[in-house]
C-alpha cells in the first residue's frame, strides 16, 4: 500500500513538473482565440505563438513571472520595434480583436499599433480589465465606439486609439479616469462636445483631440489642468470663444486650436504666458487686435496667426520677444509698420503675406 503511494506520489510529481511548460489554460486559449482572428504574413509573428506555454518566446507577449500570467501584449507595426527596425519594414495586420482578449484579467498592456489594416470595434468588454494602464491601438482602421464605461478602467494611463475609423461622442464616463496622462484621440470620426468635467482629469499632460468633428466650445474649466503641457484640438469644429483661463495655465507648452470656427478676441494673457512656445490659431475666425503684450521671455518656436479676421497693427512688443522660430500673420487685416528687431531680422514677406496695408521690412517700404 504505501509503496503504491510513494509511487503515485513520484507519478504525480513527474507530471507537474512537465505540466509547468503551460501557462494558465485560460490565458492560453485567449491568446490562441485572439491569433485566430489576426492575420500577420509578412513576418510570421504568430508563428512564434505556439506550444502551451505562452509566457517562453511568444512575440510580444510577456507574463509576470510570479503569477504566470500574461500581463502584457505588446505588438507595434513600425519601426521602433527591434525586429521591423532591423528589417527596415513596416508591418501590416489584419483581421479584428477577438473579445476573448478580455478572459485575460491581469493584462496591464495592450499594444497593437500600426498594423494599419486590423478593422473591427474595440471589444467592448475591455473595460472589465482592471489592471490595465496602457491601451494603445494607434493606426489602424478600428470603427465603432469607444466603450461608453472607459471610465471603469481606474488603471489607465494612457489612452491611444488615434489614426483609426471611431466615431460617436467621447465618453461621458471618461472624465473618470483619474490617472490618466496621455490621451491621444486624433484623426478619427469622433463628434460631440468635450465632455463636461474634463478638467477632472487632473493627471493628464497631454490631451490630443484633432482631426475629428468635435463641437461645441473650449470648455473654461481646462485652465485648472496642472500638469496640462500640450492641447491638440486643432481641425475639429469647435467654436465660441479662447477661454482667459487658458492664459494661466503653467505648465502648457503647446496649443494647437487651428482649423475651427473660434471666434471672439485673443485673450491677452494667452500671448504673454512664458511657457507657451508653439501657438496655432491659424484658419479660425478670431478678431480684434493683437494685444500687446509680449516681452523679454516670450519664447515662441512657432506663433501662427495666419487666416483670421485681425486687424490693427502688429504689436510693437512682439520685437522684444527672446525668439520667434516661425511666425505667420498672413492672411488677416492688419495694418502699419512691421516692427524691427532680432526676432524679425530672419522673417520673409510670407509671415506677412495677404494683409491690408502692411508695410516695411521684408514687405515694400510704405
Ligand atoms: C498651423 O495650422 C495650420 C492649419 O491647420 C497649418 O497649415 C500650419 O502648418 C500650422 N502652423 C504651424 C507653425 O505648424
């Protein structure tokens, strides 16, 4: 008797040990469901996905190696990835995210980016994985919604479904995602307004919305967005009015509101906020004077102005600004003297092009 129990014992433990070269039954046939509704030719990645185990030399795929389980997918279709890099290719997938994706609850990462043919909606049912932090499907022909619960993805960081086919409105819920730092939105068919109470998302740096058929206007509330450096809702069909409270926003470095129907006066405090270094207004319907109220620190890679309704001079403190890399004022009704100064000296007659009766340097002498 105990002969046959020290046997079964022995039995068992042989087993085990082999069985360990599987990863978890389930993770294993999501991933096997998930390959089966891809198609990768060109470079055979799914070839790699084989075997049970799907945590040993399955490309792209990574488990935690005290649980085992599979936490991150991560597939790129350019060049950062090492394997497309050193071929010099680009990649190309199709097919669509099998829902089963979802039975893999411990995924922290999901990145399958610039596959540029992988069609099909975003599995709604994602939003039931709750440690995920990074969801990244930039660049490919996704359509559909963005699931109306995003906002139950408390994990989330970063938040990519730019260059793909999704329409319908932002989600309400998204306004949820405290942690949130990047979301990138652009050029999808998204319409709608900003959600209200987007400015609870107090986390986030960088919020890229162009590129879609937006509506509505440039909510107030975004000047109390810390940590806000970089605001894209340029070709959208945003109207009313340039906030004030965008003007005290510290840490902004970058806006980009060109291609709306913004209207109203260009808020003084905007053009004199230190940090802002790239401004983009051009192609909107924004009047009234330049105010003048540059100086010693503006520091602007790029001011571009160009294609609205403004008149008066050009400001005379703009030739005391620290550096101004490009500048377009074209194509508006301003008048007067062009001022002198460094930040002019390399400027040509296009940054100065289609005004009323603009004169001097590098235009004709009045
Ligand atoms: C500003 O936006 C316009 C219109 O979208 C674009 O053509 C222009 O190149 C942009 N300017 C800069 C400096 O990027």
């Amino acid at each position: 008797m105990r002969v046959v129990l020290i046997a079964v014992a022995l039995f068992c433990a042989i087993v085990s040990t082999t069985v360990v070269d599987s990863c978890l039954p389930t993770d294993l046939a999501a991933l096997k469901a998930v390959k089966a509704s891809l198609t990768e030719s060109k470079l055979g990645l799914f070839n790699t996905w084989s075997g049970t185990d799907c945590c040993l030399n399955w490309y792209g795929v990574s488990c935690d190696p005290s649980t085992r389980r599979v936490v991150d997918i991560n597939l790129r279709g350019e060049s950062e990835d090492p394997i497309l890099s050193k071929s010099g290719q680009s990649g190309f997938m199709s097919g669509s995210i099998a829902p089963e994706i979802c039975n893999l609850d411990s995924l922290t990462t999901l990145v399958l980016a610039d596959w540029k043919g992988i069609t099909g909606n975003i599995p709604q049912c994602l939003t039931f994985l709750s440690s995920l932090r990074v969801l990244d499907l930039i660049g490919n022909k996704i359509s559909g919604v963005i699931p109306a619960d995003i906002g139950k993805l408390k994990m989330l960081r970063v938040l990519n479904l730019a260059d793909n086919q999704i329409s319908g409105q932002i989600p309400a819920s998204m306004i949820n995602l405290a942690g949130l730092m990047h979301l990138d939105l652009r050029n999808n068919r998204l319409s709608g307004e900003i959600p209200a109470g987007f400015s609870k998302l107090q986390m986030l740096s960088r919020a890229l919305l162009s590129g879609n058929q937006l509506t509505g206007s440039v909510p107030e509330s975004i000047g109390n967005m810390p940590r806000l450096a970089d605001l894209d809702l340029s070709r959208n069909q945003i109207s009313g009015s340039i906030p004030d409270s965008l003007g005290k926003m510290r840490v902004l470095s970058t806006l980009n509101l060109d291609g709306n129907s913004i209207s109203g006066q260009l808020p003084s405090a905007l053009l004199s906020n230190h940090g802002l270094g790239i401004l983009n207004l051009s192609r909107n319907s924004i009047g009234g004077n330049i105010p003048d109220v540059f100086h010693g620190n503006s520091y602007f890679m790029a001011l571009d102005l160009s294609y609205n309704n403004l008149k008066g001079a050009i400001p005379r403190t703009l030739s005391s600004a620290k550096y101004i890399g490009h500048l377009d004022l074209s194509h508006n009704h301003l008048c007067g003297n062009i001022p002198v100064g460094d930040p002019f000296d390399h400027l040509e007659e296009p940054s100065f092009a289609n005004n009323d009766c603009l004169c001097g340097n590098p235009l004709k002498t009045c």
